[in-house]
C-alpha cells in the first residue's frame, strides 16, 4: 500500500467511528495511518450530506 492508501484508511475509519487500527510492524505506515485519522477526526466526511438549518 502507498502513502496515501494509508492515509485514506485512517480517514476511513475515523470518519466511520472505528477505533485505530494502527499496522504494527511498519513505522512508516503507522505514522501516515496516524495522520490520516487525526485529520479523518477534525473533518466531517464527505460523503455525510451537512444539515440543513
């Protein structure tokens, strides 16, 4: 998996409430994961439509 696979599984799952499912035995992965969920938490997702007000 790429950078940004990575990545946009950790958005995935944040976005999905799923806790971390860091990989273990790959520090690099980890860490864009990581990223990837931190950002995943501070966004809404995008496939979620926005309330109407």
């Amino acid at each position: 998996m790429t950078n940004q696979d990575w990545i946009d599984r950790g958005k995935n799952d944040a976005w999905a409430g799923k806790p971390k499912q860091v990989p273990e035995h790959d520090p690099q992965a980890a860490s864009m994961y990581d990223l990837g969920y931190c950002e995943g938490e501070t966004r809404r997702s995008p496939t979620r439509p926005k309330a109407k007000e």
